[in-house]
C-alpha cells in the first residue's frame, strides 16, 4: 500500500498545485495542514532546507518545491498526463510557461506588499507579466496553456484564478481589467470549470479575509523595509536548457537519473542553485554593508550545499 502524504497550508497556493494534480490523476492521500507560525517538527525534518510548504511524502520520501513535486507526480503517475504528449518540444513548452510563471511570482508580492510608488511600480511590473501570459501563453486557439487539457503550467497559473482577485480587493487595485485580459479572463473560466478544480479550492471569502489580515499585519512593517524585485529580460535559464536536452537525447541521460525520487532530488538542487543566482550577484555588486550581508548570504548558501547537498556524496547527481 502506498503512503502519500502531503504537508500543506489552506491559504497556500502553491500547496494547491498539488492538490489540483493528485486530484486530476485520482491519487489518494493523506493531507497534513501546517501552522506556518509554528512548523511541525515533521514539516522541519522533510524540508530542513527551506522549511517551506507543500512537502510531498511519498513512501517515506519527502519532496519538496511545488514545480519539483509536480514532475515526480508526473512522472510516479503518468496516466491523465498533466504534459500532454510525448513530443519533447510541447514538454519544453510547458516547462518553459511553468518555470516562468513560478520566476514572475516575486512581482505579485511585491505588488501586494508595497505602497506608494514602489506600488504603482510593482502594479506596472505585474501587469507586463499578466499581458506576456495574455499573448504569448493563452492563445484563442488554446483553452489551456498546454493545449485541450489543464497541465502543468495552468496548474502552476492556478493562483490567478482565486488568490490574485483576494489580493486586489485587499489592495483595492484592479490588476486583470476585463477588457484587458480577455484571454486570461476565459482560461479562468476554463480553469474554475475543471471539476476537480473547482471541487477544492478555497472558500473566496476566506481568501478575502486571509488577504485583508495579511496586508493590515504587513502594512505594520511596510515602512521599515524596502521590497525590491527584479525582473528578467532573459527568458532562458539554465535548468530549461538542460531539461530540453535530456528529453531531446535520452540515451546516456547525463543529467537525471532513472529513478523519480532521485529525478527529483536532482531537480531540487537544481532548481536550489539556479534560485541563488541573485545572492551570488549581490556578492559580486554590492559594497560596505550590504557586501558583508550578501557574503553572509552566500556563506549559507554554500554551508547548504556543503552539508545538505553534497553531505559523504561525490556529486549532487548521486544518492551515495
Ligand atoms: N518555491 C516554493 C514556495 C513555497 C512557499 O513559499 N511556501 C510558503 C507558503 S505559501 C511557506 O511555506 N512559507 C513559510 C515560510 O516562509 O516560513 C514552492 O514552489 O513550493
């Protein structure tokens, strides 16, 4: 009998991309609500990293990172495919629109955190990714970001279609304007219209609530710390690349290994050193003080790497 359990936090929309692909492939588990002011020691042991949920835990084996999760489950449960087809340039394409959506989030929390200028800055921002999603993503000929069929992107997208609405009334400014967005405002429709999503998804009021709390508790703080944020011209990373290149030629796969957990370790380390990308540039940067945070930073980074990454390892590739 398998064992699925999966840590998780009502308000999280990251937690629901889980939710939304066990539920699209019929997967039975157990569902752990986390209080996130004070984590369990079970959530502390499977994510000492980042201490973050949603954690996946599959037969013992924690998985965490929402984007990670979501290609074991594909790849543990591959019937009611959440990548439509075999072609490896569709899978690059949703991998692409997933790993975009996932990068652009920081502007949405900024957006939500800021006021004033910073605000309208981060309004501007969050609506330049909203119009590339817009003409790039959803097409007229596409009911879903990959195609006929809700997939992994559109799950990733989820959080549009519930939370983004929570945060505006809680703001009080209007980011995905009707006339706008015609496109994004049908794939929500589409979106919502999917039974298995529309059968777990938050109450809409409570969102509003968890939303209206948040930013009265942040405003508290709002002035004391500056939210910056910063937005790629560059679509391509790294990771995209090699993922491509690994679907492309699967013999002598030189990047992931056979077997999904180690896939998805692997993906996490992956994923973890592509993340820190910034931490090392503010190192290369920055001066005086804020150089001595960002070594501090980077310190942590490496002590990660060192102590959680590699451990008696050879590579990061490797399980011994
Ligand atoms: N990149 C992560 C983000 C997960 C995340 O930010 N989780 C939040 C809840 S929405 C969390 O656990 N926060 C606790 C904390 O930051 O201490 C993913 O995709 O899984």
């Amino acid at each position: 009998m398998e064992e699925v359990k999966l840590l998780g936090a009502w308000p999280s929309p990251f937690c629901y991309r889980i939710i939304w692909a066990l539920k699209l492939k019929g997967i039975d588990y157990e569902y752990v609500e986390e209080d996130l002011f004070n984590k369990s020691d079970l959530l502390l042991h499977y994510n000492p990293i980042h201490k973050k949920i949603p954690v996946l835990v599959h037969n013992g084996k924690p998985i965490s990172e929402s984007t990670v999760i979501l290609e074991y489950i594909e790849e543990t449960w591959p019937h009611n495919p959440l990548i439509s087809n075999d072609d490896p340039y569709e899978k690059a394409k949703a991998r692409f629109w997933t790993k975009f959506i996932d990068e652009k989030e920081p502007i949405f929390f900024a957006f939500f955190q800021s006021v004033g200028e910073e605000q309208e800055k981060a309004t501007k921002e969050a609506k330049k990714v909203l119009k590339v999603i817009e003409d790039y993503g959803v097409g007229e000929s596409r009911k879903f970001l990959g195609g006929e069929k809700v997939g992994m992107a559109d799950l990733a997208l989820g959080w549009i279609s519930g939370w983004l609405e929570g945060m505006e009334e809680a703001l009080g400014v209007k980011l995905l304007e009707p006339q706008s967005f015609p496109m994004l405002m049908a794939w929500i429709k589409n979106f919502r219209d999917v039974p298995q999503i529309r059968d777990n998804f938050p109450d809409r009021d409570q969102l509003l609530i968890y939303f209206k709390g948040l930013r009265e508790s942040l405003t508290l703080y709002i002035r004391k710390f500056q939210f910056s944020f910063m937005v790629e011209n560059h679509l391509q990373s790294l990771l995209l690349f090699l993922n491509i290149i690994d679907e492309m030629w699967p013999q002598n796969p030189l990047l992931l290994p056979d077997d999904p957990n180690e896939r998805a370790i692997a993906r996490f380390w992956m994923k973890y050193v592509d993340d820190q990308r910034e931490q090392f540039l503010r190192f290369w940067k920055t001066t005086g003080e804020e150089q001595e945070k960002a070594t501090r930073d980077v310190r942590n980074v490496l002590r990660v790497l060192e102590e959680n990454g590699l451990g008696d390892k050879k590579f990061f590739g490797v399980t011994t």
